[in-house]
C-alpha cells in the first residue's frame, strides 16, 4: 500500500492540479469582488458570499486529498454503484421542496445538495466501465449495445428535466460525443444533432407544420426504398420519432417551464416577448463585460458588479466581473488558461493505458468545455440563459466539489497509470 501511495504522488500531472488551483484561485477573486460590500456594513467574513466560498474550497482540498488516497481500482469496481447512488439522490431531490422552480436540490442542513453534480460524474465513470468492458468481445454495431449505452446517459438526463432542471440535463448530450469518439456508430451522433435542431425548430415553428414536412420527407423516402423492409421500417421509426419529440418538446415550454425561462428563450430566439426587460440580464451583462474595455477597469473598480447591476453575479454570470474587472485580456487570459487545462486533459486522456481512464478522461474534457462554452456564451448573449456554473470559477459548494472529484478522480487514474493495471 505504501509504494502504491509512493508511486501515485510521484506521478502526480502537477500541472493539471496546478491548473486547477489557479482557476479555484481566480474564482474566488472573481467572487470576491462581485459580493464585497462596499458600504461598509459590518459582517462577519464567512456570513459573506465570498468567505462561505473560502470553506468550500477548504472542504474541496480535502475531498480531494480523499480521492489521490483512494485505490484505483474503486473507480472501475463500483463505478455502477456510484451511477445508481445518483440516480436515486436524483429522486430524492424530485420529491423535495422547489428552490427557485426547481426540483433539484436536496437541503441537508448545513447546505443545499444539487444531485446532478454527482450525476454527471457518475455517469462519465458508468460509460468509461461499459465501453471498456466492451473494447474485447462485442460488437458495437448489435443494437443491444448502444441501446445500453443509450439508457446510461438518457436515463439521469429525463430524471433532471423532471426536475425543472434542464440546463443540467442539457449537459449530458455531450457523452454523444464520447461515444462518438470510442467507435459508437456514426449515427448516434447524428441522433444527438438531430435532436438539438428538432428541439430549436420546435420552439421557432409551429409543430403542426413541422411534423407535415416530415410526414412528407418521410414519405418520400420510403417510396424510393420501398423494396427495402428493413429502411423503412427505420425510416417510420425515424419519423415517429422526431414528431413525438417535437410534440413533447412543445408540450415541455408551454406547460412545463417557469414563465420566465419561457421568455429568456423567447428573448434568445429573438421572439417578442410579454414582460418588460425579460433581456436584463443579458443586457447588463454585455454591458459590464464591454465596459471593461481592452484593459479593464481594474481590482474593485467594476461599477456595474459594485453596484449590484447584474443579477447572479457571483454565479452564472460570474464571467461579466472578470470581463469588466479585467477586460479583453483579462477575458481573454481566463479562456486560455481553460483551453489549456482541457488540452492538458486530452493529452492525459492519450497517453493511458487502460480504456477505462480514456474514456473517462475524454468525459470529463467534455463536461468542462461544455460548461464553459455555455455560461460564456449565455453572458455575453450568444447561448440562451438556462443556468449553467463556470467550472471552479462560480460560486457554489455543489458544483465545486462536483468538479473537484471529477477532475481528481482523473488525476489519480493518470498517476496509478504506471502502477496498476485495471
């Protein structure tokens, strides 16, 4: 055990963690400079938004340190274990009181548990078992197979629509792209594609007209195959399909979304919407980030974050300090550094020995650019608001411990990846 312990600190990607405390480390500046009082109030420092982010990246260094001591090997042995943990926390937090619209939260207390953060790492561990377990005696293309890998990840992802939730749902299309890249069939891919653009079209047309072209598309397809049972009997599925999804899709923001993400979509798509100011969010973001300039304002400086302006400033819209604090470079800077640790990651991802480790590492490298592009997207205007972290930048114990076991539990595949053969 000793030399296994020994083995594993030695190995350590120290510039992966290193890369790690300096982004933990920039948020919490971030974070500090969105919720200083700047009148002078006297509070405690840890009853501040800033100082309750200080103890979860205490809390944070020691899951951390828990996972490095952790033996390999307990990540492949119970990772569906772990997968149906999740998805019974994800339950759990179904039936429990709404927090802002949304059944996604457990209250233990002393803080409140957001399922999901767990649900994508588990999910990442379930695939890289699966696929791996594949790799030597069966075939990608029996239906079975897919189907399986299908279910992993569409199963926690309708638990947490259910659940209001649908940013972090979202999430979870990216593991398309894991299966993509590990020899799934190229359709799956397709599917994931198809399903966005469904869902866009769903919310811009009228459904009736949608399933009438398709009904024609379809229709035409199977007179030129004809011959072939097999393609039409996909053909049929394929439009049975995509007109139900359409029908759910329709039924979903007119029946199921809160009012006021009904009209952050609408306000994205470019729809006239009912409530005045339904863009504000958006709108006082861009401003912040294009006050800030090439150079930016400087530390403390931010007029629009020392006032307040920008609504969930120290969370989803964390972006808009650094852009008006910091500026263009500053902006920048961030985006590079995370370019750099998610390439960092895909190098780890290449350079393993076990299927599992790649695979998983390939997940986590999804999540994270997913997350980014989003919530920088989302500030800036280009992605609806639909309520995504920054990864280690935005404030909140739930998503940085959930970032944290996923990125270390990563960094302790890598460093056993010498020492253990799994």
């Amino acid at each position: 055990m000793s030399a296994d312990r020994r083995s594993t600190w030695g190995n350590l990607d120290w510039l992966l963690v290193g890369g790690y405390a300096l982004l933990v480390f920039i948020g919490w500046i971030a974070i500090y400079a969105a919720g200083y009082d700047f009148t002078g109030s006297m509070h405690s420092f840890f009853n501040q938004v800033y100082g309750r982010q200080l103890i979860w990246i205490g809390v944070s260094a020691v899951i951390a340190l828990m996972v490095l001591v952790t033996d390999s090997k307990f990540y492949t042995a119970f990772a569906y274990v772990i997968y149906g943990l999740a998805v019974m926390l994800l339950f759990v937090a179904m039936v429990s009181p709404a927090v802002k619209g949304s059944h996604s939260w457990i209250n233990l207390g002393f803080f409140q548990f957001q399922p999901a953060e767990l649900a994508k790492y588990a999910t990442a561990l379930t695939l890289s078992k699966y696929i791996s377990g594949l790799h030597l005696n069966v075939d990608y293309k029996n239906w079975r197979t897919w189907a399986h890998a299908l279910a992993m990840v569409l199963f926690p992802m309708a638990v947490i629509v259910a659940e209001n939730e649908t940013g972090s749902a979202l999430v979870f299309g990216v593991f398309f792209l894991v299966l993509y890249r590990f020899g799934f069939p190229g359709w799956i891919l397709l599917v994931g594609v198809s399903v966005g653009v469904l869902a866009l079209l769903a919310l811009l047309v009228n459904k009736f007209i949608i399933i009438g072209v398709l009904f024609v598309l379809a229709a035409a397809a199977v007179y030129f195959v004809r011959s072939q049972r097999v393609a039409v009997f996909i053909i049929v599925g394929a439009f049975v399909f995509a007109s139900g999804f359409v029908t759910a899709t329709d039924y979903m923001f007119t029946n199921v979304l809160e009012y006021h993400q009904k009209e952050r979509i609408n306000v994205f798509l470019g729809k006239e919407v009912n409530v005045k100011d339904a863009d504000y969010n958006v709108r006082q973001s861009k401003i912040a980030i294009g006050s800030g300039g090439l150079l930016g304002k400087g530390f403390l400086k931010g007029t629009l974050t020392k006032f307040n302006f920008v609504p969930e400033q120290t969370t989803d819209f964390i972006f808009c300090t650094i852009g008006e604090e910091y500026g263009f470079w500053g902006s920048s800077l961030l985006l590079l550094i995370y370019l750099s640790f998610i390439g960092r990651i895909l190098f780890i991802a290449e350079r393993q020995r076990s299927r599992f480790s790649t695979v998983y590492a390939y997940g986590v490298a999804c999540i994270l650019f997913f997350h980014i592009l989003i919530n920088v997207g989302m500030t800036i205007g280009l992605m609806p608001i639909i309520g995504i972290p920054l990864p280690l930048i935005s404030y909140g114990g739930s998503s940085l411990l959930g970032f944290t076991i996923l990125i270390f539990t990563l960094i302790k595949l890598d460093a056993d990846r010498l020492s253990v053969l799994r």
